[in-house]
C-alpha cells in the first residue's frame, strides 16, 4: 500500500527545487522589511522571496506577503513583480490542497504574463498548472499543461525547468501506472540531467526507473536502478532519498525470497529514517522490517515488538498506515496462535478500512464537487461567451447599417459635388472655347492685316524708294558739284529702303512660308549682337498658324529682354521634333516680378493659349529670367 507513496513528495520537491533559505534564515528578511530606506522595488523582491521561502514552512505567512506584495506591485504598475506575488499565491493554495482558489490565481497571472508577453513566467504557471492537475488526478490536463510548460522552457532555453518539469511529467505517468510512457521519459531525464551536470536529478531519474521496473516485477533491472540511486544519494548526503531507494531493494529482496539480504536493507534504512527524524519514515521502516521477520519467521518477538511500536508511533490520520499495522499484527498473532489479539486486530483492520472507505468518498464527493463547480464556471464562461459573441454580432450589424448609411451620404454628397463640378468644368470650358475663338479670329485678323502691310510696304512703298535711289544716282553722275550732298541722300535713301524692308519682314515674313521657322527665327536673331541662337533637333514645317504664332512669340520674347531686362546676353533655344516643338528664351538681366511677368506677356500668353501650349516662367530680380514655351504637335 506503500509503493507509490513517494510520487506526491517529488512533485512538491520539484516545484520548490529553486528554494535556497530554511526557515531560520527568513526571520533576517522580515526583519529588512522594517527598513523605511528601502526602494519599492526592493520592497517588491524581499515579498517574493518570503512568500516563495514560506510555502515550505507556513502557509498563513506565504499568503500575506504575497498579497502585500500583489498590492505594492499594483500601485506602482509593476507588471512583472504583480505576476510573480500572484502566481506564488495560487502555489500557497495548491500546496494548501485549495486547488480552486489556486486555479484562480493561476488564471489571473497567466493573463497578467500574456499581456505583459512575458514566456518565462508563462511557462512557469504552465509548469504550476500541471502540478495541480497532477495533484487532482486530472491527468489529461496535467500532460497538455505539462507539454506547453515545455515547449516555453524550451523557446526561453531554460534547460533546468526542462529537465524538472520532464521528471514531474514522469512522476505523473508512475502515479498514473503508464510505464510504457514513464521508462522512456525518465531515462530522457536522466540524459538531460547528466548533460547538465544535475547530479540530484540523476538520482530522481534512478528512482523513478526503480520504481516502474518493481511494478513491472523486473527486480533485476529494479536493483540495478535502485543501488545507482543509493551511490548518488549518498555521495550527494541526501538521507530521505537514501531510505527510500533501500526500502525499495528491502521490498524486491523479500519478494525473491531473499529474507536476510531484506533484512540487512531495511535495518539500514531504519537507521537513516532514526538519523533524520522523520516519524512517518521511522513507523515505515519499522512496519516494513516487522514484515520481513514475519516472512523470515525466525524472530517472531522482535517483530512483535517493532510492530507495536510502529503502531503506536504511527499517524492515526494515515489509515493505510494503520490498516497495513493491523494486517500486520492479525498475521503474526495468528503465526504465534493468539486468536485473541487475532481478532481484536482484525477488527481494527476493519475500522481502518472502513475509514479508508469514508475518507475515498469523502474525497470523491469533494472531487465530484470541484469538477461540478469546474463544469458550472465552464459552462458559464461558455455562456458569457456566447453572450459576446450575440453582443458582438449585433454591434457589428449595428455598426455596419450606421456605416453604410454614413457612406451611402457621404456618397451622395461627393456625387453632388461632383455633379457641379462637371457642369462649372463644362461652363468654364464653353468660356474658355469663346476666348480661344475670339482670340484666333483677332490674332488670325493681324496676321492677315500685318501680310497686307507687308506686301503694300515691299511692293509699294519700296519699289518706288528704290527708283527715288536709281533717280539721284542719276543726278549725282550728271552735277558733280553738289555730290557730296547726293551721296548723303543716296546713304539716307539705302538704309530707308533697309528699314522700311526690316520692317515688311518683322511683320509677315515671306520665308517663314517657304523656308520653316527655323531659318527664319534665326535670321531674326542676327539683328542683334546680343542674342545667341541655338538650334537641337531637325528642320521640320508645321502648320502655318503654328509657324507663325511660335514666331510671333519669339519675336516678342527677344524684343522684351532687348529692350526692358538690361540683359547683356540673350539665349534663344529652339527645339523641333515630329512630337513637340520648344522655345527658351533666357537672360542675365534684372529679372521681373509677379505683376510685371504678368502684364508684360499678355499678348504671348493669348498666343500660347491658342495654341494650346504650355509656358513656364522663371524669374528672381537681379538673376535674369528664363521662358519656356513648350507645345506637342497633335500628328
């Protein structure tokens, strides 16, 4: 009835592995919490470590720190050290066996260290969470709880907890008589732990091979295991270890029929158990060599003797303890013909069992009780869920009509605005077409009364200056007196008919019709020493108003900068290609504002908008200006 009574200890060993203080070493850091010089965060940490040193020694103790500490770590939005205090809390209440106001602690924590995505302390509740499930034989959940505790472990690197959390999962399947899953994983844990140098869990990893190899009667594999955990445990001066892996070869020896190797084990064991002090070791190991002498049958006396006192140094709470005392003394009264005290032990062992029986169904009501107040918090969680979900559904539905009626106006309202703009675009543009139309027709009106002129100039005015010339040049020859007065008349004469032919070009250039606008904007800038032309591209003839309005543009640009820019250089850019045509005219002159580049240009900025082209302008006083008039040619 004794085999697996081990199991629960090393869960709780495991779980406060960490734990390095005894208890007359706590009274310091208590006494260090008087200290009003502390900063919180010291504060903090000394709550932790009492409420974790004091889950050993004293629960009430455990508990108060840990909510003094869960209230400082509030007030001072310490997240972390409010985790902590928490997940202490909940391990108070587990090792106290209140494993539902532990489960809440744990849950409080988990999403504290969620929230804050903290996956150490997340494996850590993960690890707490298992043990709890371990504890109440809810297995399934102690392995899924288990296996993420791992796999936090694991991402962290954290390979103590690995190791320490794979040796409680063994201790589970032990509990839970799966030895085909336990023997792997304690020799996996006995690899990791040698691997780590942790020659303590080594021997945990003995131990648990020990026990599965007895349950499954391989007593030789048992003793290899159970002498290997002795050799560590007492190299390592661990004497309850020490007893229990003797107690373990005690119980193989007597099952070989090895009665007085049994018997030397158990004395041994006796003896450390009498070392340590322990009374539920001592009655143990007493009960367990009373037992061997029983079985050897040579010193029935001294089993006697060792039986009554482990009864009456036996923990009357421990009722297996007290049923295997009473079997105990019912077999050896019976060996020694003393039906008397036979049947008054029998009777105890009745009562015991009987005991036994009320405490199982006291224990499965109570378990009935908290999978019952599980299932009803579960089921209300679901519940409210639920509730969310609708509240939720209905939120978005709601949401969604409000949304789409707020799109369907705005919708409308870009559609009216829309809707004006088009028709003011559409007003703007039957405006615009009347400007265009009008301009063309003034500047297509100049342009014929400029042809006229220039052909009245040139045939007209200039044939008869040029007879007024041959005319004097006559006289001259014949009155050779007055020649030199001639022949001032005769200069005065040329540079008129000069002029008066500047004149009938500027205003309708025959070559432009015959030779394109490069030839002739070129020409036109040889008038002056000032202006420089520069010509990219090829020579190619564009429509006539084309032609002529880039001209007329030209010609105005240059003559602008020649007469108001104070410009001692001019540069006239033309650049023609079967896709657009582009003309620059830059100086270093004295530049123009906004208001003079405005009205300065208006006759060219009715000529640009003609043809629909694009002019930029660039200009800062003192630094000259630069325009560009750019058009694409429509093929």
């Amino acid at each position: 009835m004794k085999k697996y009574v081990i199991i629960p200890f090393y869960i709780v060993l495991f779980l406060l592995s960490f734990t390095v203080h005894g208890q007359e070493q706590l009274q310091p850091l208590e006494e260090k919490l008087e200290d009003s010089s502390l900063t919180t965060e010291e504060r903090l940490t000394l709550y932790d470590d009492l409420s974790w040193e004091y889950l050993n020694y004293n629960f009430e103790k455990s508990v108060s720190y840990a909510r003094q500490g869960i209230e400082l770590a509030r007030k001072d939005a310490n997240v972390n050290m409010e985790t902590r205090l928490i997940r202490n809390l909940g391990v108070a209440y587990y090792m106290n066996q209140m494993y539902e106001q532990a489960a809440d602690q744990y849950d409080r924590a988990m999403a504290l260290a969620i929230t804050n995505k903290d996956e150490s302390m997340q494996a850590a509740i993960y690890f707490a969470i298992a043990n709890m499930h371990n504890a109440t034989n809810n297995y399934n959940k102690a392995v899924e709880n288990y296996i993420k505790a791992i796999e936090l472990f694991e991402k962290t690197n954290n390979k103590a907890r690995i190791i320490v959390a794979k040796a409680n999962m063994c201790s589970m399947y032990i509990g839970m008589r799966n030895y085909a899953v336990a023997e792997p994983l304690a020799k996996e844990v006995i690899a990791l732990a040698e691997e780590a140098g942790d020659e303590f869990t080594i021997g945990q990893g003995y131990n648990h091979l020990m026990i599965i190899y007895y349950a499954q009667e391989k007593d030789d594999e048992c003793l290899k295991y159970a002498h290997k955990a002795l050799e560590t445990y007492k190299r390592l001066d661990y004497p309850l270890e020490v007893f229990t892996a003797m107690i373990q070869v005690g119980r193989v020896y007597v099952r070989q029929g090895k009665t007085s190797e049994a018997l030397d084990f158990v004395r041994q064991a006796l003896g450390v158990a009498e070392q340590t002090g322990y009374g539920q070791y001592i009655v143990e190991a007493k009960e367990m060599l009373a037992r061997v002498m029983l079985t050897d049958g040579k010193n029935m006396q001294n089993a006697e003797n060792l039986a009554l006192e482990a009864l009456q140094e036996a923990d009357t709470t421990d009722y297996r303890m007290m049923v295997n005392l009473s079997d105990l003394l019912l077999k050896i009264y019976i060996k020694r013909g003393n039906g008397t005290l036979a049947n008054e032990y029998e009777q105890q062992k009745h009562h015991w069992l009987h005991k036994i029986y009320e405490t199982d169904l006291a224990n499965a009501a109570r378990e009935m009780d908290i999978k019952y107040e599980t299932e009803k918090k579960e089921a209300r969680i679901v519940y409210l869920s639920e509730e969310r979900k609708l509240y939720f559904i209905l939120a978005i539905v709601g949401g969604s009509g409000v949304i789409l009626l707020i799109i369907t106006l705005l919708l409308f309202n870009r559609y009216q605005q829309l809707k004006r703009l088009r028709i003011q675009e559409q007003v703007e543009k039957l405006k615009q077409e009347k400007r265009l139309v009008a301009a063309s027709s003034l500047l297509d009106g100049e342009n014929c009364e400029r042809g006229r002129l220039s052909r009245e100039l040139h045939d007209g005015l200039g044939g008869l200056l040029t007879m007024v010339r041959l005319d004097l040049t006559q006289v001259k020859k014949s009155i050779s007196n007055e020649s030199q007065k001639l022949e001032e008349a005769i200069t005065l004469m040329d540079k008129s008919i000069i002029e008066m032919r500047r004149l009938a070009h500027n205003l309708m250039p025959e070559s432009l019709a015959r030779f394109g606008l490069k030839p002739v904007l070129e020409e036109f800038c040889k008038g002056s020493e000032r202006v420089n032309f520069h010509f990219y591209g090829e020579e190619r003839r564009y429509d006539e108003k084309i032609q002529v309005n880039f001209y007329r543009i030209a010609c105005e640009l240059i003559n602008n900068a020649l007469k108001h820019s104070d410009a001692t250089e001019i540069n006239v850019q033309l650049i023609l290609s079967p896709e657009k045509l582009s003309l620059t005219v830059s100086d270093n002159g004295r530049g123009m504002g906004d208001a003079e580049a405005k009205e300065g240009l208006t006759t060219v900025r009715s000529r640009v908008e003609l043809l629909g082209a694009n002019m930029n302008i660039y200009s800062q006083p003192g630094k000259g200006s630069e325009i560009t008039i750019e058009l694409t040619v429509k093929q």
